[in-house]
C-alpha cells in the first residue's frame, strides 16, 4: 500500500490538458467579410472614388468606416482561434456571401458616375420634397438646383420668371430623346442628398446646339440665356464646348 493510502490523505486529481485550439471557420469567414470591406473603403478613399457613389455630405463616411472596420478586422482575427473543432454552417455561409456581394459588384463596375441610362429611369428633381429660396433665385448666379427646385414652390417659380433671360452657365452630360432635332439636346445633371440610391435627376432643354457634334453622355458646358416654358426651362445655347467630368459629378440639394 502507498504511504498517502497508509496514512488517509486524498490523492491529488492530475488537471486535464487544456483543449487544442483551431482557426474557427466562423470568425475566419467574418474576418474575410469585414477585411473585404475594409479594403473596399480604403480603395473608394485613396482612389478618389467616393464621389461616384456618395454625396458631399456623406463621404466622410468613407474614411470613418476604413479606420472603424480596420480596427474590427483586426479583433477578429486576433479571437478567430477557439477551443475545439467547430463546422462552418451552411447559413453562416450563405449569409457571408450576401454580405460580400455590394463589395464585388464595386470593384467589378466599371469606376463611371450615373449616366443617360439611369436618367430614363429615374424621376425629375420636381418630384422631390425640395424648394429653393426666393430671395436666392431672385440675386446671384443661377444653378441647376436653383431652377429645378423652383418648380417645387410658387414665388421660387414668380422669381425665376423674372430673370428669364439672364446668361447661365450650366455643366452636364448629353442625353436625347427619339424625333428631336438635331440641334437640340437635354442637358442632365443628378442630385445626391445621400448616395446614388437616392439620385434624382435634373434636367434643361438646351436649342441652338452644334448639330450632331455630341453624343449621349458627353460631358458639356453649356452657356447661353435661359427661358422657364411652364414646367420646363429652355436654354437658348450661345456656346456648347466639351468638359471633362466634374471630381464631384453629382450635385447636392
């Protein structure tokens, strides 16, 4: 008999070894979702990007979410290893790929701002809940938004009406429509409150243009003297020249 059963005293339990630790496919398939958009956001904001997808007064979310999902990336990976085996399930990865979709679609696209294409389909800045100052229409230099947003409240409009004629100088892309004349275009320009999801788009018939020297989705400057025709603004074009596409190509209310 052992001395510790001659005398009674308690044997001692030998501790188990700890359980091995493994990568869990979880929080690895988490870290790749959340590393993917961090380097989307990082992409968008040193490639100048941002601005194709985001208002002026929404792009500061871009950097904000780098630096935040920076942080988040590297927690995950830093828990990822867990105690004991554990099976990636198939909504965990269906769900991660849902996630990972907006990020491809990104990257893939072509890096081009919202075109006559997405002005086909898309409502008039007249039917958006949004109205200029009259005082501002009636002094200083006339905008796009200033003009469109008039047509949403009636002493905008009455001041608008009382600069008929004033020069403008409008920059824009080239849309047509079937049977206009040749020397005749819509200019269009998208308003972003937000992001591109919200875009609306803003439009002014422009005569007198060169004939057949533009294309849809040419980017223009127009100048010339304007007319507001009821729900419609003309300008009588004095000079059509091309321009390269404005760093900011959407217009914010």
């Amino acid at each position: 008999m052992k001395a510790a059963e001659r005398t009674g005293a308690p044997l001692e339990a030998t501790p188990e070894p700890a359980p091995a630790r493994s990568w869990g496919p979880g929080r690895v398939l988490a870290a790749i979702v959340l590393g993917a958009w961090c380097g989307l956001f990082w992409f968008l904001m040193l490639g100048d990007r941002s601005s194709l997808y985001l208002s002026s007064r929404t792009d500061w979310v871009v950097p904000v979410g780098a630096i935040i999902l920076t942080v988040a990336t590297v927690g995950r990976i830093a828990t990822a290893r867990v105690p004991g085996p554990r099976v990636l399930t198939t909504r965990e990865a269906w769900g991660a790929g849902v996630v990972l979709l907006p990020v491809v679609a990104i990257l893939a696209l072509p890096p081009t701002s919202l075109g006559s294409f997405a002005a086909d389909r898309r409502s008039s800045f007249a039917g958006a809940g949004f109205a200029v100052s009259a005082d501002d229409i009636a002094t200083g230099k006339l905008t796009l938004v200033d003009i469109i947003g008039a047509e949403r409240d009636r002493d905008a409009m009455r001041a608008l009406a009382r600069r008929a004629g004033t020069e403008v100088s409008f920059v824009g892309f080239v849309t047509r429509s079937k049977g206009s004349p040749a020397d005749e275009f819509v200019l269009t320009r998208f308003v972003v409150s937000c992001c591109v999801a919200d875009a609306l788009a803003v439009q002014v018939r422009v005569v007198g243009a060169p004939p057949g020297r533009f294309d849809p989705d040419d980017w223009v400057r127009v100048t010339g003297r304007f007319y507001p025709l009821g729900s419609e603004v003309v300008v009588q074009a004095s000079d059509v020249e091309p321009t390269a596409r404005p760093a900011r190509p959407y217009l914010s209310p």
